[in-house]
C-alpha cells in the first residue's frame, strides 16, 4: 500500500484537487462497513478524534493495533482539509470502498476477491455521478495498475492471473496515476507494519508534475520529490525506527 502512508501525498491530494465549488466525490481505501464517512472528523485534535464522542471512536480500523498508511496522520488531516472545505460550502462527499476479505481467503484468491468487491461498489458508485461530479479514486497503487497481474518479486502464486481494481475498471474514461516520488521514508505494511526507508532522500521540489507513465500500468506519474512517513493517527501504535 505504497505512498497512502506518507505526508507529502495526502497534502499534493489537497492541492490538486479541482475547484471544490462543484462536486466532487473523493473515493478513500479504508475499510468500512458504511458507504459514506459522514460527519468527518471535527478535529485533529487525538482526544477528540479517539473520545467517546468522536465520529471515529467506532470505527475499528482507526484503533486497531496493526496499522498501514490508510489510517495516518496525514490521512486524517486531508479529512480534517475536507471538513473544513465542506463547512465552508464546498459540495464534496467521501465515499469508502475497502472490503475485507473473508478469514480464510487470502492470496492471490483474496485479493481478487476484494479488488471484485471493490471494482462493484465503485461501478456503483460511479454510475450515479451526475454530469457536474467529478470523480477522485484514492488507493494503493498495487490496486490502481490497469494491467493484469502482479509482476512482483513478492507476489503470491497465481498473481500473473490477478485482477486489480483499475483492471476491472479499465473500460472506464479515467486516468490511471501512479506517484513517482525521489525516495524517503512511508510508514506501510511489508510483511511487518512500520516506518520503511527506501533510499536516500533526493531534493525538495518547489512543484509537482505530472509526466506519462514508463509502466503500462499506469497512464500517467504524478512526481512530488522526496517523501516522508506520517504514523498512524491512533494513539498509543508504536511508531518505530
């Protein structure tokens, strides 16, 4: 889940973003059992986000001791950018698609089936957008190639076969970005969740910029520079090394 556990992404997703006047329904991996996050998180503030009467203290998935990039910091402060722009007028709704795969199904079989799951609550989704909506898929890029299969070194049996998310949605007239970055750190889920380093950190940029894409996987790289971890969000998960 590279990159969703980082502070310079969530921040570029809130620069980019199109003009919050018109509507614009920002799709979140998480896993959820309701369709839409409503209300949004009031603060950042830990007491309040993990009190007794937060829109988040029953939400399992922010407190629960494994932790990937899904649940950070960083992503509760886009929610929190969110918030504000929705009680300033701005007419946005967060819809989240995660699905949980069955205890017992795992592998390449586990994650077609959720990617499946996925692919058809966003069809679902997508297919009620009225013509002044405009869309933003927020996931991981594993979930996000347009191609077939997992060519990676990691990657489970029978995954040459496997259908991610934007596979499955690949017949749709949306561009698939993946982020290009100039190493640094992510806090993500490699075996073990926690803080990962991947090469030294390059130059800070003054921009980003949006180039074609060298896999065919993706249409286009979206490239932000270095970039650096942001921890879970939940107190009381030890951040690491």
């Amino acid at each position: 889940m590279r990159h969703l556990g980082t502070r310079l992404l969530t921040d570029a997703r809130a620069r980019e973003t199109p003009d919050l006047g018109h509507i614009v329904p920002l799709s979140m991996h998480w896993f959820n059992p309701s369709p839409r996050l409503e209300p949004l998180p009031q603060s950042i503030d830990e007491r309040r986000i993990f009190g007794p009467s937060s829109s988040c203290s029953g939400t399992a998935n922010w407190k629960a001791p494994t932790q990937d990039g899904r649940t950070s910091r960083a992503m509760l402060q886009l929610l929190d950018w969110l918030r504000g722009q929705i009680a300033d007028g701005a007419r946005v709704r967060v819809v989240a698609f995660g699905w949980q795969p069955p205890r017992g199904l795992s592998g390449t079989a586990g994650f077609d089936a959720r990617d499946a799951a996925m692919a058809a609550r966003l069809r679902q989704e997508l297919a009620a957008l009225t013509p002044r909506e405009f869309p933003i898929i927020f996931t991981g890029n594993v979930h996000a190639r347009k191609t077939k299969g997992l060519p990676f070194s990691n990657a489970p049996p029978g995954a040459a076969n496997a259908e991610p998310l934007g596979y499955r949605l690949r017949d749709l007239p949306y561009l698939h970005l993946n982020i290009a970055d100039e190493g640094g750190s992510e806090w993500a889920c490699y075996g073990k969740c926690g803080l990962h380093h991947f090469g030294k950190a390059g130059p800070a940029v003054s921009m980003f910029s949006i180039r074609p894409s060298s896999d065919p996987a993706y249409d286009l790289e979206y490239f932000v520079g270095p970039i650096s971890a942001s921890p879970p969000a939940a107190a009381g998960v030890a951040v690491g090394r």
